[in-house]
C-alpha cells in the first residue's frame, strides 16, 4: 500500500454578523479585575468593534460617581455601603491589598509605564 499525502485547504470562513461585537460582563470591583475588562472594551472599540459592558454585581462599584454618599433604605443597606465605598478611585485588589498599599503600588506601575488609569478607561 503506497502511502499518500493529501493537502486539505481550508475554505475562508464567512464572517458571522457578530465578529465585529464584543460583550464583557464586570462582576467584580477589584481593581486588578476592572482593569482588564475595561483595556479589552477600549481596545474593542478602538478596532471599531461593538463593545458593550454590563456592570453587575460588585462591578457596579467601578460606576459609583466619588461625590455620591452613603446609600439605602435602612441600616443594613446603610453599613453594607459604608464597607463597600467603591468608584474608580477606590478599587482595591483581589490580593495583595496591603492595607491600601496593593493598590497603590499598582497604580504607580502602571502610571511608569503609560498604562491609562480606571478613571481614564471610563
């Protein structure tokens, strides 16, 4: 039996409707996570994709606006926002949070190295 080798070339694929669309979910309001999701919705869009971002959960802390206060209709929605005082300039990490100093230390790398902040990527 002779051994034969065939070569298969792959037709180009159809692009779908949806190749130019990019969904994100953020359900976190960690820095280190809202960070990433926020550089591939620009970089999407940057490439003149259709980005859109649902903000759910703790993720909805990255939206909160600094001049907003404490929120809810009774205590416990109260204390639960006095623990939870989010906005892009509060995010902490995941990890490594330090007291404050994670964070931080992050933000000055990534100032360093010319990396747009949260509060920019809004």
């Amino acid at each position: 039996m002779a051994d034969t080798m065939t070569e298969e070339t792959a037709a180009p694929a159809e692009e779908s409707p949806q190749a130019d669309k990019m969904v994100i979910i953020a359900a976190s309001g960690d820095l280190d996570k809202a960070w990433p999701t926020l550089i591939l919705a620009t970089t999407g869009a940057a490439y003149g994709m259709d980005v859109t971002v649902f903000f759910t959960f703790w993720g909805l802390g990255i939206l909160k606006r600094p001049e907003v206060g404490l929120t809810g209709e009774d205590w416990r929605q109260r204390m639960l926002a006095v623990f939870h005082q989010a906005g892009p300039h509060k995010l902490g990490l995941s990890k490594l949070h330090f007291a404050g100093a994670g964070p931080k230390i992050m933000k000055g790398l990534a100032e360093d190295k010319g990396v747009a902040s949260v509060q920019e990527l809004l």
